[in-house]
C-alpha cells in the first residue's frame, strides 16, 4: 500500500504553483498528475486546489530545484526554456555521448509538448501570468536525481519591483535565478537597461525578505551578445569555449575561467557597477553569452554554454 492510500500525513511544503506554504489534501479524482500515471487518490495544494506531484509530497530524500527566469520583453526567456528541455532531450539518447545515462520524465502538458510533440511554446506568458514548466530527471539505473521546477513570466512584470511581488512570487523560492538580457536588440544603452533590470530585482527582494547572499544563485544569460562582448582583434565565443563532444569533455574544462571572462568584457563595455553589485548580492555568480544560432549540434556556440548551465544547475 502507497502512502498516498495509508494515513499519511505530509509535511508543510512550499506549492510549486502559488507559492505558498501549505499542507497537502488528499482527494478523490480522476486528473492525470503527469503524462504516464493517474490516481484515483492525489494530492492537492490546500490554497490553490492545482495537483500535486506525489514524489515531491512523499520523498523526502529527493532534490527539488526551483528555477526562475527574470528578464525584461523580448529577451528570450521562453525560448531558453525551450532550447534547454529540447537540448537535453537530445543530447540524453543513446550514443550522443553527454547525458546518455538519463532522461526527462515531464510532470505536465506543456513540458510533454516540448519533449513528445516536437511542439515549442514561442508565446511568452500573458501579462500578470506565469507559466510553470516541470520535469523529473532520471538516472537509467536509480531514482528520479531532482525534481525541477522552471518559471517564466511576462518581460513587462520586471519593470517595477511592485509587480514582480504580485506577479512573480516564484523568485522567492528559486534556489536559480536565470537573469536573461538581450544586448544586440536593447540599443545603444543596454548597459544602463542591464543595470535597471538587476537594481529592480533587487528591490523587489529585499521587500520580500529572500536573502540572496545565502539562498539565491544567479546565472546572467547574455542572448545575442557575442558581437558587443568580443572585438574583431579578440577571440570570438567559439574559441573560448572548447568543443564539447562526450562528458569527459565538461569536467575537463574549468568553466570559470569562461564566466570570467565574459564578466571582463561586460566590465570593459560599462558594466562595471552591474558586475561589482552582483557579486555582492548573490550565492553564486556565473556568466553565459549565447548567439542567436539556433542549431543544436554539438560543438554549436549556443549548445556548448548550454551544456555547462545544464550541469551547474541538475549535477
């Protein structure tokens, strides 16, 4: 007999949905909690009534990663979440070398329609609407390693902190903050823009309460910025990072070194207060350029960067 049809009582826990501390119901129904299964008991979130994954209920062992997305319109977010799941789709079957070992087992329609459908969800959110994307990755010959919770929300709700306390709870929770900001397409003052985006959010958490420096890692994801970060006398992105071809590969590479120096040439473009604030706010701090090269062939400018935000945010 299961736990959820014994007498358990589960703990308080935070609900991936609204965010709020609850306890979760048991109840009778006929929704299917992911793709493959179906209970005739689940459980729900107490406040806002949305089902609940049974193994973030019951395990208590398992790694729950909450991930947020912070970034202003058109910068890319909902692309990024699709490039990501797409990405480890691909580079989790047999013989691709990187992540044979293990697969996403999706916990809902629309993470379902991105790895099964070959369907990519190019909408980003409404305004005052978050969308929650959710996966299990597994281990061929273990249990689920984590249990991963990505939100996005709508670019115009990180203009002002007040919003993304009304609109964008999901940020005090998320262990990860993806800080996604777009430099070719903001203009001639994208350091400033950049600047803003980060000052705001600061705000915004400090009159939550979350305390950055011991709970909150960020990971600054520049989209089409190669142009702006790398001089014609100077390395281009692709010969920074070296080719990535089997696992061996990544734990070879001190992907530090990468970060920082694409911290150095946002500090050489005037971002100098930017970079010197975020290393005193946050946990941690690491630093991605993505192109706008949309393949996902190994080796690629966009999948190498991608590769390494994989493994300091799932391994």
């Amino acid at each position: 007999m299961s736990l959820i049809e014994s007498n358990y009582k589960p703990d308080l826990i935070n609900c991936p949905y609204c965010i709020k501390i609850t306890r979760p119901e048991k109840r009778t129904s006929t929704v299917n909690i992911s793709v493959f299964k179906s209970y005739s008991t689940i459980y729900v979130c107490s406040e806002c009534g949305k089902p609940l994954d049974r193994d973030y209920v019951e395990r208590k062992n398992q790694i729950n990663l909450f991930i947020g997305l912070v970034g202003l319109e058109g910068s890319g977010k909902t692309s990024l979440i699709n490039d990501l799941i797409r990405l480890f789709v691909l580079l989790s079957k047999k013989n691709e070398g990187i992540f044979e070992d293990f697969y996403l087992l999706p916990g809902d329609d629309e993470t379902s329609s991105i790895i099964f459908r070959d369907e990519t969800n190019s909408e980003p959110p409404k305004n005052n609407v978050q969308d929650v994307y959710h996966f299990n990755v597994h281990h061929y010959f273990d249990i689920a390693l984590a249990s991963v919770w990505l939100y996005d929300a709508s670019g115009e709700i990180f203009r002002e902190s007040r919003s993304i306390i009304s609109n964008a709870g999901y940020v005090a929770v998320c262990q990860d903050i993806y800080f996604v900001f777009n430099i070719a397409d903001s203009g001639p003052n994208w350091s400033n823009q950049l600047k803003s985006l980060l000052d705001t959010y600061l705000i915004a958490s400090n009159q939550i309460g979350n305390n950055l420096q011991a709970n909150q890692n960020i990971k600054v994801i520049l989209i089409k910025s190669e142009r702006l970060l790398y001089n014609d006398d100077q390395k281009d992105f692709s010969q920074v990072l070296p080719q990535i071809n089997n696992i061996s590969d990544i734990s070879s590479i001190n992907y530090d070194e990468i970060s920082n120096e694409i911290k150095n040439n946002l500090i050489k473009n005037g971002c100098e207060s930017f970079c010197a604030l975020i290393d005193r706010q946050f946990k941690t701090v690491q630093y991605y350029c993505l192109t706008d090269n949309k393949s996902h062939e190994l080796g690629s400018e966009l999948a190498d960067p991608l590769i390494f935000l994989f493994k300091y945010s799932f391994f």
